[in-house]
C-alpha cells in the first residue's frame, strides 16, 4: 500500500498527546457514566469524549481509514482487512477512576488484520511508547529521549526468574475465571506444589502498557484472556518491533488473530520458544472465550 507508515505513525503521537489533555483533565468519580456488563465494566464520559476527539482527527487525516473504537463498538462487528485506525481512548479505565496513573491512549493502526503502527501513551507520567512495522519501537519519557526497546541486552528467558504480568479481566464467573485463577495459581506455587514458582505476578490494569512493559524488558511475559483488539493492536507491535513475540493464551497456538481475545506475550531473549511452552504448560485448561 502507499500509506507512509512513519507519517502515520507521527500523526497518532500527536492525536495521543491531544487525547492525554482530555484525559488528565477528567475528574471521573467511582460512579462512572455508564456500566457495560456488570459493576466492575467500566466506562466514563471520559473514554467517550476522548473517542470523539481522537476519531475526528484521525478522520481529517486519513479519511479512508476504517476505524474500530472501544465506546463505538457493536457486538457482531467485525476487523476489516483495509486501512483501521484501533484505538482505545482510555486502557485502564478503572485506574482512571480510581486515580491510579497507570492510564493509557492506544492507538494502532492494522492492515490485512495486522498491527503495523502502535502509540500507547500514559498522560500522566508522560511515557510514550511507539513504533511502525520495520522502523522499531521507542520509548520517550522525562528521564529517556526516544530510546530503542528493548533498554537492555535481554537475559536468557527463564520461568523460574520471570516476573509476569496477568489481569483478571471483567468476567469475575464461569470456566474462563475458574481457569485464570488456576493458573495464576500455578505460576507462583512452588514446584513441590507443582507450580512454577515465578518471581511475582501483576496486575495493573491496561493492556496496552503491559505489552510495552514486556517490549520494554520491564516484564518478561503477560498473559490474558478476555481484552479486545483495541487493547493489543498498538501494544502488538511494540513489542514485535522490540523483538518480542505474541501468541495464544491457549496452548498449541503461535498465530492467533489481533481479534482473538486470547493473548501471550513474551519479551526478546534466548530460549523465547521454549519459555512459551513452559508458560502453557502452567495453563490450567482451554480458555473458550474468542
Ligand atoms: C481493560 C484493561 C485491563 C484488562 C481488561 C481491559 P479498559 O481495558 O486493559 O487491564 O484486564 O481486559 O478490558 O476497559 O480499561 O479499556
């Protein structure tokens, strides 16, 4: 195609630093504006003034572009195979919330179904993740001016030493939770208890900046079940520019869709297949969410 991947790239930085305006202006109360499933499915005027913003400006741009948003989704749409601005105006709504600073932007933009170019920025500690497919993925923050993940030489991959990122998700029932809780459960028990026994695991609450904490080499691995393609795509390749490597959740699958709902990511380092497999050898069962 002759869409000029760094131009675009470029462009949704600066759509991402007009959004962060929005979102650090937002004072969102517990109660937020809407509640999508259940009590802990959250969504603000926040996430929906942010949505409008973000797609009026990339519209302006770039009027050919499909555009698949958290706030404009319907059930049953479905990833087009042209040009699609993903964007989710607030990764980690309920941080926001509660002001917990672990708050994104994601914006990715996917052709054929694959994330080409990714920005998540967090507003309030002013950390820009970035990167276009072939030109590598760069962090600027107060202390680093657009520095090339990985930031260190990566250590061999080992599960023993891991420190890995999981989210329980909205879904607090049923055989996907049962699941989850099981395997949390195995990576940190100890081998006696048949476990992996990982340094620690975390849940912070966006996606999008758990994937660049493991393209960054701050994480070695996060795994989730249950977040949606305008969680991953921007996240998605920073982390394959900074060579790491997404796969399922499930066992077995190496090339899951963007859409899929299921994801493993992994950072750059030696032995990167060999600790997938050891990371799915923890998963407690099939995940049937996706
Ligand atoms: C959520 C966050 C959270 C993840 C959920 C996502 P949202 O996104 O990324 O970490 O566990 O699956 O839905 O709702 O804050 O945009």
């Amino acid at each position: 195609s002759d869409i000029n991947l760094q131009e675009v790239h470029d462009y949704l930085v600066d759509v991402a630093k007009q959004a962060g305006r929005i979102v650090t202006a937002a004072r969102p109360s517990t109660t937020a504006a809407g509640e999508k499933k259940n009590s802990v499915d959250l969504v603000t005027e926040t996430d929906q003034a942010t949505e409008r913003l973000i797609t009026d400006l990339v519209h302006q741009r770039y009027p050919h572009f499909e555009f698949m948003g958290e706030e404009t989704y319907q059930p049953g749409d479905s990833l087009s195979p042209r040009p699609t601005l993903i964007c989710d105006p607030v990764d980690g709504t309920t941080n926001l919330v509660h002001r917990y600073p672990y708050v994104s932007i994601s914006l990715g933009l996917a052709i054929d179904r694959k994330p080409v170019v990714g920005v998540v920025y967090n507003p309030f500690t002013q950390t820009l993740f970035s990167a276009a497919k072939g030109i590598g993925s760069f962090l600027t923050d107060p202390s680093h001016d657009h520095v090339r993940l990985p930031l260190k030489d990566p250590e061999p991959l080992a599960l023993d030493k891991a420190l890995v990122a999981v989210e329980w998700g909205s879904d607090r029932a049923g055989h996907d939770y049962d699941i989850k809780v099981e395997t949390f459960r195995n990576l940190c028990a100890s081998p006696e208890e048949g476990g992996a026994m990982v340094h620690g695991i975390r849940s912070f609450g966006s996606a999008a900046l758990n994937l660049c904490g493991v393209a960054a080499g701050h994480l070695d691995a996060y795994w989730e079940a249950g977040c949606w393609a305008w969680d991953v795509c921007a996240g998605w390749v920073i982390l394959e520019e900074a060579g790491g490597q997404i796969v399922d959740a499930n066992k077995g699958n190496w090339h899951p869709r963007i859409d899929e709902r299921r994801y493993l990511a992994v950072r750059k380092g030696e032995r990167q297949n060999a600790f997938i497999e050891e990371l799915w050898s923890h998963v407690a069962g099939d995940l049937k969410v996706g």
